[in-house]
C-alpha cells in the first residue's frame, strides 16, 4: 500500500498546486477555510518544506486534510476555526495529538476542511466560511454533501487529499462519506486521542478517518490507535490490552440485519441497495440473521437532548476575553438588561449554534433536568445493553457478560448509513430542524454506544437507478457497526464489502 507523495520533487510545486485546488474548492465546493500556498511558504529542509515527509516514513508525503475543529498550532500557518465567527482566524498555541502523530509519520497538512459551525449539523450548510457543495448533482442542482465533516469528505472525494480527519458526534464522518462516495470510519469511543478536539459533546465526540479506500482508513487507525495521556478519555493500556485482536481475517461473518432500521421513510434505491448488498453477501458465504433493537427508535430523541446539553457546558467559555473575537464597542447592554460579552457571543455564533446552546441549557435546568437529561442517560444505556445483546462478542467494558447465551450473536451489523440519497441544496434550506435532524437516524444509535462504524460506498446499479432522478456518480453508503473495540473486524468486514465491488 502506498500514498500518493506529493512532496517527492519539491514542495514548492506542490503547494503552487494545492493553491490552485484550494481555490478551486473555495469557489465551487468551498471544502477549505484555509490552505498553505506559495505566498507564505518558507522553504526548508532542501526544498522540502517545514512539514514535508522524508523517505522510510509510513505516509511519506501523503496529503491529509484536517477538519476546521481539530486544532493545528500557530506554526503551522493553519488557523483553527471550527467554521465559527468567534473564533475568526484563531491562532492555536498547541497541536491536536492526532495531528502531530501524523507529521511524525510523514503526512503532509496543508489544509483545514470546512464544516457545520461546531460540528453541529447534519449537511455542512451552517458554516461562518459559507456551505460545502457536493461533487455530484441531481438535475442539474447541487447536493448536499453531508455533515459536519463535509469538507473533509469533498476534499477526499475530489482527489485533491489522499485522506482527512473529521469528527464524528452522531455521524458527521460517516454521514458525508455516504453523500460523497468516500469511505468514513468512526472508531470505537476513546481509541483515538480527542486531546485537540474543540468540543461539541465530550461524551460523544470522535476522531474519524476519511479516504477513498478501506485499506487507507486501515492504515491511518493503526497509526492513530495510541494511548494519550493528554486525554483523560483516551483509553488505558491495561483497557486496550482486553481488546485484543484475531488477526486472522474471518471468512465467513455473521451479520446482524436489525428489523428497527427498516423504516419507511428510507428511499426505494437505498432500500433496493440495501437488498442487494444483503444478497450478495449471503451468495458469498456470509450469514445473515434478523436482529431487533428495540430502543434505537429513541436513540435519535436522547441524543438531541445529550449532545446540546454537554454543548451548552463546552461553549460557555467562548466569551471573547480570553480568546477568539469580540465585537466592538460596549460588550454589556444596561439598556437590554445584557450581561458582560452578551453581545460577542451572539455575533460570533450562528443560529443553529445558538438554538443547541438554549436547548441544551433548558434540559440541565432544575426544572427540566430530571425529565429530559435524565431519560435521556437512561435510554443511553438501555441501547447500549441492546446492542451488547446482538453480538457474539462481549464488551470489554463490562465485567459480566451482557450477551445472550441462548443463541449465537452476530459478528457485525448491516445498515443503510442514511435513509435517502443526499438531498440537493434547494431540498435542504427547505427543510425544518427537525427534519435534517432525522438525517442521522442511523448513525446516532452507534455513537451512543460508543461502537465502531463505518461506511462504505455501494455503487448503485444502472437496475436499481431511477432514470428520472439520477445522480452522477450514483452511491449509496452502507453502514458496518462493530461491538466495542472490533475495530479491526469492521475494517475487515468493510474490505469485504469493498472488494465484492471490485
């Protein structure tokens, strides 16, 4: 395996290239808030630039795109945003450890991806830098590209980034892969170090890899997948070591089809792909099995009560005083009973960012906190128990065994990773919050689980395609959910779905 080097004889025509893309994607697909170019490029290193990959390295001159909430340090010439006008072209005094691990190992980061102001949103529309169009149209109109981590995902699709990191709260890595034709990995809660991360939900908040191939994301997890000191939610040595890991690639999988996500609002080409891939799997030796999941119908419902609460807690510091932008003039208003920095926070954040933090703080309050967080935790761990009854596997994290010795449990789950093609634009500035809310009804219920999932792009047949409304480069993305800590099976279980393609 091997990536592209684009540093090999230069990086001075490399950089001069990736201007070019950088604006590019600036003007029709707006995928970067920032790049590095020829006009402040400092030569080092023979020519090879300050970050350039030296021979021997595993990426070696791979070129990795970073999503805007995933800080990279002043030095870098790369701001670290998170999409948002508070934080306007913020310098940050310290590297995210997933980005410096990747330097170590040769990447090339020249690039921050735009996303959903704070990771909030579900079609990269909510952006201080303005909206990620999708490659692809329907009809002549653009499409959505997905979110939060529609930036990251059109700088992989486009071909100008052999990788890029996003975040995944409730399926904003997973969710643009699909909409994009790449492949989107979400690993197992606590893997990846989060130290870096500007927090959106804590508790939910993961690193994810996007790339066009399997074997990539592969490669980068095993890269990544490190303790973090830094990061009082990076999971132990002693943890990981009950992970383990059968390196021996299975065969045959028993895979898990759960009877709650055969909704009816899941459109006839994804549920005919959706049929389709189940067959082929099964002619190929695999087992398929109907599993149920009773509580993931309100999975979505806790989640959008969970995620804006911990929100509400995380945005609290951005008060324009310690860092980030503040607006001009007097920040407190006697007149409109203001308090100090009112003003700055309600300039320098957008109104979806704005509707989480005033629900999120409504469910922490005394008089709601018992019957909404509260639920809402309860339902957390009902869906976790639930999932932990389906697999073979059991939880590392638990120590007794939650899983149903009566019959065997699968090996992995199959899903649709959304239950439509993606909308286009116009489609999607129609929609109500809540309707784009419903985007991640099947993404959420792993996140809350803290469970490994990926998507993988399925090619829709020409059978399949409705000819009145098709979609160039027509995909649809098909979700691998995993217990927790089988990464490495869901990696191999998502080859294998990579490969029947081929």
């Amino acid at each position: 395996m091997r990536f592209v080097q684009t540093v090999s004889r230069g990086a001075v025509r490399s950089l001069y290239q990736l201007r070019k893309h950088a604006t590019w994607s600036r003007t029709s697909l707006n995928a970067l808030n920032s790049s590095i170019d020829e006009t402040n490029y400092q030569p080092s290193n023979n020519g090879q630039g300050p970050y350039a990959a030296s021979e021997g390295r595993a990426l070696n001159g791979a070129r990795v795109a970073i999503k805007d909430n995933i800080v990279t340090a002043k030095e870098s010439r790369l701001p670290s945003t998170a999409s948002s006008a508070i934080l306007f072209q913020h310098a940050s005094p310290f590297e995210a450890t997933v980005v410096s691990i990747l330097r170590q190992h040769g990447a090339v980061i020249d690039g921050k991806t735009n996303l959903d102001e704070f990771g909030m949103g579900s079609h990269s529309q909510k952006s201080h830098f303005g909206p990620v169009k999708n490659l692809y149209l329907r009809n002549g109109q653009p499409l959505s590209a997905g979110g939060s981590s529609g930036g990251s995902a059109v700088a992989v699709a486009s071909g100008h980034y052999d990788l890029a990191l996003g975040t995944d709260t409730g399926g904003s890595v997973r969710l643009p892969a699909a909409y994009t034709g790449v492949v989107g990995f979400k690993p197992s809660y606590g893997l990846l170090s989060r130290w870096g991360v500007i927090q959106y939900a804590n508790s939910l908040d993961t690193v994810g890899i996007l790339a066009n191939t399997v074997k990539n994301v592969t490669k980068i997890f095993g890269i990544l997948n490190q303790f973090d000191t830094r990061d009082p939610t990076s999971l132990s040595q002693n943890t990981r070591s009950r992970l383990g890991r059968n390196d021996e690639r299975i065969s045959s999988l028993r895979i898990g089809v759960p009877t709650e996500y055969n909704i009816d609002e899941m459109s006839p080409i994804v549920r005919d792909c959706y049929r389709d891939t189940l067959k082929r799997l099964q002619s190929a030796g695999h087992t398929i099995v109907p599993v149920s999941l009773p509580s993931v119908q309100q999975a979505l419902s806790a989640y959008y009560i969970l995620a804006p609460a911990e929100a509400s807690s995380n945005l609290a510091k951005f008060d324009g005083i310690r860092y980030g932008t503040r607006s001009s003039g007097s920040d407190s208003s006697p007149k409109e009973s203001l308090p100090l920095y009112a003003r700055t926070r309600g300039d320098g954040f957008g109104e979806e960012v704005k509707r989480r933090i005033l629900l999120g703080a409504y469910t922490l309050s005394s008089e709601a906190v018992d019957n909404y967080f509260i639920q809402a935790q309860k339902v957390r761990r009902i869906v976790q128990r639930d999932f932990d009854k389906v697999f073979d596997q059991q939880n590392p994290l638990h120590d007794t065994d939650t899983t149903d010795n009566d019959k065997q449990g699968v090996d992995v789950l199959l899903t649709p990773t959304a239950p439509t093609e993606p909308p286009t634009l116009r489609e999607v500035h129609q929609q109500t919050p809540v309707q784009s809310y419903m985007n991640d009804v099947f993404t959420v219920p792993a996140s809350l689980a803290g469970l490994p999932a990926i998507s993988v792009p399925i090619n829709v047949t020409k059978a399949l395609q409705n000819t009145d409304a098709l979609t160039e480069g027509a995909n649809v993305g098909m979700q691998i959910i995993g217990q927790f800590g089988s990464d490495h099976t869901v990696l191999d279980a998502a080859q294998l779905l990579a490969e029947m393609q081929a």
